[in-house]
C-alpha cells in the first residue's frame, strides 16, 4: 500500500482530526469549487460511515455519522436517546436556546441581506453574483448575563449554566469571550434548521425570542460596526 495521499484523503484526514473546518480553508475552498474532489472526499469518508456536512449559512464544515451507521454505533438505546454526545439534559435545553437565539436571527439577516444585494444588482448593468453574507458578519451575540436573568432559573442556575456553557464550547456548538457567546462552528451545521425552526417558532419558546429580538432591535447592531472574527478562534 502507497503511504501517499491524494487529496482527497488528506481532506478527510483533516476533517476527522480537527473535527471541523472553515470554508476559507483552502482545501476546502477547493473541494467547494471542485465537484469530483467533494465526491471523492464524500465517498473516503463513506467507507467509514461517515459524511461531509455543509451549508451555504454556515462558516465551516464537518463531519457526521452517516443515517445507516448510526444504529451500528449507538445502538437502539442510542438513537432513542435525546442526544449522542453525552450532553445532559439541561445541557441540550442550553443548546436549543442558543441556537434559537443565534441561528434564527441569523438566517433572517443572511436571507434579507441577500434579498437586498439581489435587489440592487437588478440596477445594475453588469450584474454580478454576491455571495451570502457570512456567519460572522451577521451572527448576533448573546450576552451571558442576559441568557442567564432569562433561563438561568429553567437551566440550573449559575454554577450548572456555567458547566454547561462549557461542555458546548468543547463540543464546537459556541464560543465565549468574557460576557459575550457567540456561533460556534458546529452550530448551523449538526442541528436541522428545517425540523427545529418550525418548532420553536410556533412553540414555547417563541414569546421570548420575540421579546429578545425586539430588545436586540432597540440596541446598536454591534456586528455592523465592529470588525469581523473567525467564530473558530477560541
């Protein structure tokens, strides 16, 4: 056997060893780019049970196990369970609040910041395409004193919030810098918009993002003003 690697191996030797990667990567930014090296990449990690997870709102990709191998791995008990990563339950409330509070809100401002360069383009007499704003140029920040006055009786108080906040950054799903949480890689990535969205838009938790956003409305879009970050950098 060759010890050398094509490059689509490489890509998914990266991918299982980081966990995750940005889009800006170059390797990544080819495979984007270049149908038949995403194939190969796919197919590599197909042979393992697993498979390349992208979206166009989302800053990196991933990896996850594939929907036959899930059952192999975990089990019957596993895939019956609310979670496969050992997260507590108070810990995947965590999770769809902070999902709720930083996902929902961002997809609204890709999607009409989208539709306005759309709009301008029509305007223009050489049309260009413009790409989707990024996760970072338009992911909102939740501050951490807010989150825990809000859901910080419902989510254990401080001490378990805090172990909480903890075990999503390890896992990719935030990152937090002082008082301030923001995306984390993996966020808009392992969770479905599509099946999520829907339930807690018309569910429990739709009064208070109304409230939050009204109150994120009313406060200066920190994101317009400040300089943009690799949510990645920890």
């Amino acid at each position: 056997m060759s010890s050398s690697l094509d490059d689509a191996a490489v890509l998914a030797a990266e991918l299982l060893a980081r966990r995750w990667l940005p889009r800006q990567h170059p390797k990544v930014k080819r495979a984007l780019i270049d149908a038949d090296l995403w194939q190969a990449v796919q197919d590599r990690l197909a042979q393992v049970g697993l498979r390349l997870v992208d979206n166009i709102h989302a800053d990196h990709v991933t990896v996850a196990l594939m929907r036959p191998a899930e059952g192999a791995v975990f089990g019957e008990a596993g895939l019956n369970s609310h979670n496969n990563i050992d997260l507590p339950r108070d810990a995947v409330s965590l999770l769809i609040v902070l999902w709720s509070l930083i996902v929902l809100p961002k997809r609204e401002r890709q999607a009409a910041r989208a539709a306005s360069a759309e709009s301008d383009g029509q305007n223009e007499m050489f049309h260009t395409d413009r790409p989707l704003p990024t996760a970072a140029s338009v992911s909102p920040v939740v501050s951490y004193k807010t989150l825990l006055a809000d859901f910080g009786a419902q989510l254990g108080k401080k001490t378990r919030l805090d172990v909480n906040l903890r075990r999503l950054a390890n896992h990719g799903f935030i990152v937090q810098r002082g008082d301030d949480i923001t995306e984390g890689p993996v966020l808009d990535l392992l969770l479905d918009y599509d099946t999520l969205a829907p339930r807690i838009l018309e569910g429990a938790l739709s009064e208070l993002l109304v409230r939050a956003r009204a109150e994120a409305d009313a406060a200066p879009d920190a994101t317009e003003s400040a300089p943009s970050e690799d949510p990645s950098e920890v």
